[in-house]
C-alpha cells in the first residue's frame, strides 16, 4: 500500500500536509492540496480506515433506521429519494452508511444495541413508529440522532411542511369550484394529524363544511383499502366531486375502483395524491399532486447530522422544515362554483 510518506517524498512537502490535504483541512493552499490529491490518486493511495478510525474516534459509517410497515423496503417512492439523497449527501462528507436493524446473525437485538455493536456515528431515522420502545431507547441515548417527519424534543428533525402543502392542494381545489371535497387520509401518524387538521382549517377558512362521512381512514401506500374507502363515498347519496388520497399510491387504488365504475376522471370525479412520485406525472391523465421535496430532505438531514457528529457543542438543535410544490396535474376539473 501507498503510505502518507511516499506521496510526501514525490510532491516535496511534508507528511503533516499530505495529512491535511488527504482529510481536508483549511489550513493548506488550495494549490498544494490539488497537487497531493492528484499525485496520491495516482500513486493509487487508499486511506486506512481503521487508522482514521483510531485517530479520531470516529467510524464515519452512519445508521440508518427505516422500518416500513407496508414492507416495500427501498422501493418506498417517497422515501427511497429522501434515503438516496441522504446517501449521496454523506458520502460526499465522507461517510458511508448502514441499515439498522433488529437482528445480527439470527441474533435479536434491539436498535440501540445494533448501532452500538456497528460502531455507527450516529442515526437518521425515518418511517418507523416513533413511539415504540426501541425507538424511544435509540432516541434518549448518547448517538447523535436526527429523526425525518417526526419532531422529538431535544433532538434535531427534518420535516416536510405538511400543513402548508395540504393547505396549498385544498385551496387549488376550492378554486376549481370544487365544495364536496373528501379526504381519503393515512393511519394515525403525527404526519397524517398535521395533513387532516389542514385539511379542515383551510376549509373552515373557505366556508366550506365537510360531512363526517367525507373522511376514511387508509393506510399509506395500500392501494387495496383505499379502493374501498372510495368506493364507500362513490356509494353516498351525496358523493363528493373530488377525492383526496393519502399518497399518489393509494390515489392508483381509488383510480382502479373509479374506472371499475365506468366513471371517468376528472370528468365524472376528481382525484388528488400527495408525495409527487413519478408515477403521478406519468398517469394519464396526469395526477394533481403536492410534490415534496425529496432531495432537500435528505440532504439537509445528512447534513445536520454530520454537523451533530462533529461539532456537537455548536450545532443548533432545531427542526428544519422543507416546502413542497403543488403539481397541478389534469386530475381536478374546474366546476362551476355551485357543482
């Protein structure tokens, strides 16, 4: 293997700034640097993880926490963009990541035990139950953690703006003369409280009342029990003219059931999802959609993780929110106001 000493002796400095280039430190001309990270690419250099590790007490590997219910794994639309950008986003600061899990060879552990036996920095979790032991173990242990759509205090969170999002879909729709408007939302989830309670201030806001049977409970990305749950307010003796769903895969559920009826969309009903997966922008007709910002999320938890973990007296513990767009789609059919 290259040593620090032999690219020190070909570029004639030395090995301290060989050290400082290699692990980025400022105090170093960008100049010299570059020079020392091409010679040391070419000398083909790999740094000594566990080296590093020894020197600064750090494992630069990062958990992360990611139980999905409806068992999709990474194929999640939403959170896998969050998770890739997440990655993408550490590993530009050097780091790599590790999926967290409750068992080691055959082995139950619980999260804290698993992240502490992999040796992880520190933990983003996301799309678990908050309130589950495990995770309550993880959340009050000394691991930097940063928790993705759920706000704990004393730790750092990142979180979609859910309330401005469903407040900005629900006005498109009122503006498209839309007044019976139901709300198709997902399992009890603090997610899914901040969405309803949106839901029926920005109505209120409107002077728009919603019947009781208007609102069904679906769990997120189940496509099966929302095509029920639609079929239950296509079945009212006052059906609604637009239909909210709790994510745009449970919106393809209430599509099916629609169709199934002979109906047509947005002829004869409106529809709306939210997450603003790519399916939505390929359906046809296009899904009206609260598009959230997958990227920002992801990067901005990497981030502020990586910030925790190495600066742990100045990093500000906060919760970062982050805006969507409204996709206006051509899933919404504009009403005259009296429809």
């Amino acid at each position: 293997m290259v040593s620090m000493k032999e690219i020190a002796k070909k570029c004639n400095v030395s090995v301290a700034s060989v050290s400082k280039a290699l692990n980025g430190y400022s105090d170093i001309s960008e100049e010299t640097r570059k020079m020392i990270l091409k010679t040391a690419s070419e000398m083909g250099y790999l740094p000594n993880s566990s080296a590093r590790t020894l020197k600064t007490k750090r494992s630069y590997n990062i958990g992360v926490m990611f139980v999905d219910e409806a068992a999709s794994g990474l194929t999640h639309d939403y959170f896998n963009h969050v998770l890739e950008s997440f990655k993408r986003t550490a590993e530009e600061r050097g780091y790599d990541i590790t999926f967290t899990s409750g068992k080691i060879s055959g082995q139950k552990l619980s999260y804290y035990e698993h992240c502490r036996y992999r040796g992880v920095d520190g933990v983003v979790i996301a799309c678990v139950d908050f309130y589950a032991d495990e995770v309550q173990e993880l959340i009050r242990s000394e691991i930097p953690v940063v928790t993705i759509d759920h706000v704990f205090d004393g730790n750092i969170a990142v979180v979609s703006n859910n309330g401005q999002g469903m407040e900005d879909l629900v006005t498109y729709i009122y503006n498209q003369g839309h007044r019976r408007i139901a709300y198709i939302h997902g399992d009890n989830t603090s997610v899914t409280r901040i969405r309803l309670t949106s839901f029926y201030r920005t109505l209120q806001r409107v002077g728009v009342e919603t019947p009781d049977d208007y609102i069904k409970e679906s769990p997120y990305r189940d496509a099966d029990s929302a095509a029920k749950a639609t079929r239950e307010l296509l079945d009212l003796p006052n059906p609604p003219t637009c239909i909210l769903y709790p994510d745009d895969y449970a919106a393809i559920g209430g599509i099916n059931e629609i169709r199934e009826r002979g109906l047509r969309i947005p002829e004869d009903i409106s529809i709306a999802g939210y997450d603003g997966i790519t399916i939505a922008k390929i359906l046809e007709p296009k899904l009206t959609t609260l598009c959230q910002d997958t990227v920002a999320i992801g990067r901005i938890a990497a981030e502020k993780l990586i910030d925790l973990i190495e600066n742990p007296k100045t990093t500000m513990i906060d919760k970062f929110t982050v805006d969507g767009t409204l996709f206006k789609g051509a899933s919404v059919k504009q009403l005259l106001p009296d429809k």
